[in-house]
C-alpha cells in the first residue's frame, strides 16, 4: 500500500490527539497562570495577549487552554465506563438471549430498559444530579456513563446477535478454546465496531453536557477555568462589545466536538475497509 | 352499528386511552429514579456544618415531601398527579404545578418553531439532494449531513452572535424575547399566538427578531439527525415496488415525490416525537443564553436551592409532554401510513 | 495419538422450543462412531443428520440421552481445561457451513494453527510443516495461508476447513456435508484424500452426505435418516442393493435416475 494513503488513513486524528495533548501539558506551557489577573482587565488580542483578557484582566488563551482539561477528561472517563461496561454487558445479553432460564430472561429485560433511556436528554440528567448531589465530577461521570451506557449495549448486541451463528464458533470450540476466550478472541473484536463509532459520539456529547453545565452555572465555581463558564461570564461582555472572552471558549468547545466527531467517522471508514466479510 | 364504528375508529381511541396510563407510569417512573439514587437530597439540602438535629431533619423532609415510607410518598405522589399538585416550591412558595404552567407555553413554542423549522429545512436539503447527485454542492451538503451527532448549540449561538450583532449588527442583544419595555400579550400562553391573535405587530416584528438567531441555531443543529432518519428512510422508500409502479404507471413528478416523502416520512416522524420531549428540556441552555426565560431558570432555580419537588415536578412535565409528543407522533404515523394501525393484519 | 477410541450417543434426541411449539430435529437414537468406523449418514434436508453429528461433538445439547466417550459422558471433559483438550484432541468435527466458517479478522494460517497452538502445543516450524503437509494432501497451495477468508473461494475454504481439522491428527472425524459446496471436479479428488487418510491413518469417519454416491465411496456402514429418526442401516452394500425401508429405496431411486440423467 502507498505510504501516502498508509498516513491518509490517521490524519482525522490529529486534531483530537493534539487536543488531548494540550488537555495534558496545557498548564504547563500556558502563557500565564489561569487563575491569576495577568495584566488590565478587557483587553482585546494582541499586545501579547492572543485571545485577550477577560473582565477581571485573566489571560484568555491561556484559561482556554487549560480548560480543555476538564471537559476533556470527564469525557474520557465517561467514554471508558459507558465502553468498558457497555460492550462487555451487550455481549452477555446478546450471547444469552434465546436462551431458557435465568439467563435469558436478563438479556430480554436488558433490551427493554435500553429501549427505555432513549427517551432521556443527558443534559437534564445532568442537571438533575448536580441538583441532587451536588457539581462533583464523579456523580456526574457515574450519572452520564449509566445515561449512555444502554446504547454502547445495544449496539453491541445486535452485532453479537449476527455473529452469534457464526461457523467460526463452532471451529473455535473444536480448536479446544473454553467459552470465555472464545468471546474474547472471536466475538468481541468482530461485534465491538458499532459501539466503538458510537464512543465518538458519546465523547462529544460528554464534553457538550459538562460545558453546558458549566454554563448554566451549575458546574464548577470561577475561577476555575471551564469553557461553559468562561462563555456565560462572555455574553454579557459581547453585548458590551468586548467578543473575544465568549468567542474563543466558544470555538474551542465547537473544535473539541468538531475533533471527536472526525476522530469517529474515521473509525467508522477504518474498520470498514478491514472488515472482509 | 355503534359497535361497528367504534371498530373501525379503534386504533385512535385505543392510542388515546393509553396516554394517560403512559403518562402515569412514566410519572412513576421518575418517582423511584429520583429516590432510588443512591444519597440523601434531604442531608445535602441542609447545611451540616453545625450538625443537624432530627427535628431539623424531619422539618426539612416534610418540606420536600420526603418524609415516611416510600410507599406512602407514592400514594401522596399519585393523590397529588390527578389533581395536578406537584408539590409546592421552596423558592416562590407557589405551587410547582402553576410555576411549571405558566413557562412551559412559551418552552413549547420555541422548540415547535425550532423543530418545525428544521423539519422544513430537512425536506429542502432533501429535495435539493436528490436533484443534486455530484459535485462540491453534494459533498458539503452530506458533510452537514454527518455532522448528525453532538453539536454545542450554545457555542454555536455564541458564534452567531458575535458574527451577527457585535460584527454586523443585523440581530438584537440577547437580552430577552422583546425589546425592553415592550409587553407581550396574553391569552392562550403561547407568545406568538398571543401576538397574532390580538395584532400587536409591533410586539410581534421584535419577538421575531429576538427569536431568529436561537431558532436558526436550532434548525442548524436539528436538521442533520432528522435529515439522516428522513434520507434513511428515502432509500428504502425510492427503491420500494410502490414507488415503482407509480412511475410505472405514469404519475407525474410531483406526485411521485409525494408518494416517496409520505412513506418515508414515518422514521423521521418518529424521530421528531422523541426530540420533541427531549428538546423541551435540553433548550434551557439556549433560553439562559438569550434570556428567553421559559422552563430554564425554574430549573436552575430548583438546582441552585435544592428544591427536590421542583426538579421532580420539572422531571414529571418533561416525561409527560414526551408522552404526549409520542402520542401525537403516532396518530400521525398511522394516519399516514394505515399498516402502522393496531389490529391491522398487512404486509409490512 | 493411537489406539481405539469411540464416541457414543445413547438414545440421544433434540427437541427445539417449549412444550407447545416444539419441534423434534432428532427422535430418540442410539450412535456409534469408533476410530475404526467409515460410516455415511444420508437422507434429504432436515433429516436431522447434521443435528446428530453436532450433538455428538457437543456443539449441540442433547434433550434426553447422554454422549460418551470412550464411556465417559463428554460434559463432564468439556467441563474441565484438560478433558477439553484430550476430547478435542481426539474427535473433529468440519462443518457444512462455508460462508463463516472462518474469522473473517484472521489470517487463514492463523485459524489452521490455533487448533494446533492449543491442543497440541506445536508452534514455529513444527507448526508449520504439519499444516504445509495436510495442504499439501488436500491440494491446496501454502501459499494461501497468508490470505484471508474472503479472499479465496468457498470450495477452497472448506478445504481449509477440512485441513484446521485434520493437522492434530484426530482419532475420529465426523464430517457434516463438507463437499457439497464444492466443484464436481474437485470433490472427486476431496474425498479420494479423505479416504486416502483415513486408511493411512486409521482415523474413524462419521460423512454426512444428502449425495449417495459420495457417501457410499467412503463407507463401509449407512445409516439412512429421515425426519429425525434413522430408519435404516447395515453395510453399504447390502443397504444400496437390498434396501428393507421404502424410504431408502425412494432415495435410491431417485438417485438412480439422477445417475441416468447425467449419463445421457
């Protein structure tokens, strides 16, 4: 294969990589301290100051910067618990579902509170929680990975329905292999697709609710920098004239999603030209 | 005869009888959600810091109706929902039924004009995407396609304000649903309908100034998950035997677009039911935004002072227009599409 | 491995579904296939051969009865790391499906191997030459292991099939229509080799076939199924010259006028 097309095939996930890079050394080679006034309040860009400063004379770009972290890391961890639970629990209930007994009762059951989550906005969950238990980041990452969950599990089970009756199956018993490295060698890498196209979307959707939630001022407290805090401390800022402050918050949170997004319709063309059935 | 009748009109009064058993078992629902998370909403409304006594304690869960067992909190629970008593809230000291009330119109209308909008829009690109089939005009209208998944709205309106007020001045401040100082009529509710019914066009010529940024914004981050159940269900709807023997037959263009759009129109339908209950709660973001008041600050307001029966009558409304919208979406389906009737024995 | 191995099923039967739509595959039958058998199981679709072959390697539950090997019931060896190993060492089973019969993520020398990696605990060049050897018999080209499944044809994967089951040297092999996808031309020469290995190896055969000419080629013993229960059986050619069941000479007919036809 050409090595250009061999390179072709990772460029959508540069910008989510170099995301997750500046999420990570961010802090470290920001400008100014997030979090500290930095020079005269409302300032626009220049003068070196590349996004400006905001009201309080806080360095815009370098507050932008560090908030990625935040948003991003609960929609890691958000992302991991819906997967890692989610494809393992589709498995079981897909592999057991025919089937008499206890067993196949919970996979039938199963099905049908997937069903029932559709129905559910993550943002509303969100501020049902927070109002419930307060803005701590790990009821709300529990609260959104029990949320989102239902679908990585119901996209996994209807692959692992397909594969089910797979003849490479009964080959893998004949080979000597047990049932639960069956699962793992042979029905997990060739139903888990679906779910992973669908991590993408989950991804974004976390960093959309975290920053909405930060909006609507039940996130975290300033002056922890958080995009969704930083753009509703702009509004008003904009109708005075002063654009960069909800600006630049705004564009990183659309460039996050926008990223997560590329990241996954790039899996989704991947793992379709490897798949040879 | 009467027997007769009722026979044929089954299917709707049959769907119609169901929703308020739906309603009610979502209603319960939402009862255990909300009691059944793990931790202590009483505890975290109260302030620990000097311990809490029992009586304090006691106080605080009669106040928030937590108080006895659970099943006597859901007969409580199912006395209050027929008389439509949510409970009363701890920040107006108003009845959460009439708080809810009274914002919830102006909420339905703006996602209806938000859905409606981008219900319209979808049919346009699809129109305009089957006569377009090459070309960078298809490539960025499937790329708008694609973007069918999470999209900030709000980052998204912040976007348009800066371009469209503090650039180029075309929209007003987002500072509420009229200019200030304005008085929106009412009569049923719904602000717009208020407006048109009694003729303040003036009122009515600011509403929709104020409105056009959140709606458009709305229609922008709409279309694509309506436009991609809407193409979805194209394909099948193009390539069905009905569509062929209409062109068979000699139908003219537009009729044969027709037959196409109505029997595809059933996913995307079904589609634009469940945003419709979704939508009204996730908008508050755009309402906070565009200080259009609506359900949003209510629900702030419960978050902020822990009023726990004011999220959970705000949970209540929520499941219940849901209910609702599904109930509305399905009528329609089955008017469009007789097999979708109960008792209908077709080939499908 | 050596020595007399034998796999029994003892009034074994398979129904589907619950007590109102229950639907028997296989009536109750007793089985035997030994590592000195060359049986043939014939009769049309739905007989329930496949069923009977799968439920005496265990793929399939048995309703009521038991499976035995060599008279140890084979759950209690699937049960355990190492009575699944020695089972599976001993019988294989090659199936009748070609479309997924292999992982369509792995290579085809991956799948030939594993059965190899597992139960015999041969890797590297040991490995490899016992695979090149058993492709070699069943005229495939090495060369294809490197493919993957979709990339070769359906009759060359059900060679591949057939060579996955016979590079651990099984005691007994039960096929279930392994030639029925393939060329005429080619399957001559399959089960020319499978009647070749058995004889050389000493190596039982259970062939499920719907095609009598090929069942009979390899065994000495048919059994004739039909809707589920084995309604005659005895040495082929007593069975194909002087068949005691009305079924069995309609199944010779029409496979005799079959013969006719082609001839013309």
């Amino acid at each position: 294969m050409l090595v250009t097309t061999r390179i072709r095939r990772w460029v959508p996930f540069i910008p989510l990589a170099v995301l997750v890079l500046l999420a990570l050394i961010g802090p470290f080679v920001v400008p100014f301290q997030p979090e500290r006034v930095a020079g005269a309040a409302a300032r626009p860009p220049g003068d070196g100051f590349l996004f400006g400063t905001d009201s309080t004379g806080m360095d815009v770009f370098s507050r932008t910067i560090v908030a990625a972290r935040i948003n991003l890391l609960m929609a890691l961890l958000v992302t991991l618990a819906a997967t890692a639970f989610g494809v393992p629990l589709g498995m079981v209930i897909g592999m057991n579902e025919a089937r008499r007994g206890p067993l196949g009762w919970f996979g039938r059951a199963g099905t049908r509170v997937v069903d029932l989550s559709d129905a559910v906005p993550a943002l509303i969950v969100g501020v049902v929680v927070v109002g419930l238990f307060g803005a701590s980041m790990a009821s709300l990452t529990v609260a959104l990975a029990i949320l989102l969950m239902p679908n990585q599990i119901r996209l996994t089970r209807v692959e692992v329905l397909k594969v089910r009756h797979d003849a490479y199956l009964d080959a893998a018993r004949m080979a000597g292999l047990s049932n639960g490295r069956i699962m793992v060698r042979h029905v997990l890498p060739n139903s888990v697709r679906p779910a992973l196209e669908n991590a993408s979307f989950v991804f974004g959707l976390s960093i959309i609710v975290s920053a909405s939630l930060g909006f609507l001022g039940l996130g975290l407290r300033p002056p922890t920098p958080e995009w969704g805090v930083m753009i509703a401390s702009g509004v008003s800022d904009v109708m005075l004239g002063r654009w960069w402050t909800a600006l630049f918050p705004a564009l990183a949170l659309c460039v996050a999603v926008a990223s997560a997004s590329a990241a996954g319709a790039a899996i989704t063309r991947l793992s379709r030209s490897t798949a040879r059935r | 005869m009467i027997l007769d009748a009722l026979g044929r009109h089954r299917w709707w009064i049959t769907r119609t009888l169901a929703l308020p058993v739906h309603i009610a078992g979502f209603a319960t629902v939402t009862f255990f959600l909300v009691r059944l998370v793990p931790g202590d909403p009483v505890l975290s409304a109260l302030d620990s810091s000097q311990g809490i006594t029992p009586e304090q304690y006691h106080r605080a869960a009669v106040a928030m109706g937590l108080d006895g067992s659970i099943w006597r909190q859901l007969g409580r629970f199912w006395a209050g929902l027929v008389h439509l008593d949510l409970g009363t809230s701890s920040v107006t000291g108003r009845p959460i039924w009439v708080e809810i009330w009274s914002r919830l119109p102006e909420t339905v209308e703006l996602v209806f004009f938000g859905l409606g909008g981008a219900v319209l829009f979808s049919m346009v690109l699809g129109a305009v995407l089957l006569q377009v089939r090459t070309g960078p005009a298809y490539w960025a209208l499937r790329g708008y396609a694609r973007m069918a998944g999470a999209v900030p709205d709000f980052a998204l309106a912040i976007l348009g304000l800066v371009l469209l007020y503090s650039a180029l001045r075309v929209v007003p401040a987002p500072i509420g649903r009229v200019d200030p100082g304005m008085e929106i009529p009412v009569v049923t509710g719904f602000p717009i309908l208020d407006c048109l019914l009694t003729g303040e066009w003036s009122v009515l010529a600011s509403m929709v100034g104020h409105l056009l940024l959140p709606v458009a914004v709305m229609i922008l981050v709409y279309t694509p998950i309506i436009w991609k159940q809407f193409a979805l269900g194209l394909d099948d709807s193009v390539a069905s035997p009905a569509t062929l023997f209409r062109i068979a037959s000699g139908a003219t263009r537009a009729a044969i677009y027709l037959s196409i759009v109505r029997r595809a129109g059933a996913s995307a339908v079904v589609m634009v039911g469940s945003m419709f209950g979704a939508l009204v709660g996730g908008v508050i973001v755009l309402q906070q935004l565009f200080s259009l008041g609506g359900l949003s600050q209510f629900a702030i307001d419960s978050v902020n002072t822990v009023d726990f029966l004011g999220l959970q009558g705000f949970l209540v409304v929520l499941a219940a227009v849901s209910m609702i919208a599904f109930f509305a979406v399905d009528i329609v389906n089955m008017l469009l599409d007789p097999r979708r009737r109960p008792g209908v024995n077709a080939e499908g | 491995m050596t020595g007399y191995v034998a796999l029994r099923g003892d009034r074994i039967s398979r129904v589907y579904g619950t007590r109102r739509t229950a639907f028997t595959a296989v009536k109750p039958v007793d089985f035997e296939v030994n590592s000195e058998s060359a049986i043939g199981i014939v009769g049309e679709s739905g007989s329930g051969k496949s069923t009977l072959t799968r439920m005496l390697v265990g793929l399939e539950r048995v309703t009521t009865g038991s499976v035995t090997y060599n008279a140890a019931p084979i759950t209690r060896f699937i049960q355990t790391d190492a009575g699944r190993l020695d089972f599976r060492r001993a019988v294989q089973f090659v199936g009748q499906d070609t479309s997924s019969s292999f992982d369509p993520r792995r290579t085809l020398r991956d799948s030939v191997a594993t059965p190899l990696k597992v139960l015999l605990g041969s890797t590297g060049s040991e490995a490899e030459d016992r695979i090149v050897e058993v492709l070699r018999l069943l005229q495939l080209d090495p060369a294809q292991l490197r493919r993957y499944p979709g990339e070769v044809s359906g009759g060359q994967r059900q060679r591949f099939a057939l060579a996955r089951a016979l590079v651990v040297r099984p005691r007994i092999l039960l096929c279930d229509e392994v030639v029925s996808a393939l060329d005429v031309s080619v399957q001559g020469a399959v089960l020319n080799v499978i009647k070749e290995y058995r004889e050389t190896n000493q190596v039982g055969l259970a062939f499920v076939s719907h095609g009598l000419p090929a069942t009979s080629f390899l065994a000495r013993e048919l059994v004739v199924m039909c809707r589920g229960e084995i309604v005659e059986r005895g040495e082929t050619a007593q069975v194909l010259h002087e068949p005691r069941h009305p079924y069995t000479a309609k199944l010779l007919g029409a496979s005799l006028r079959r013969r006719r036809v082609a001839a013309r």
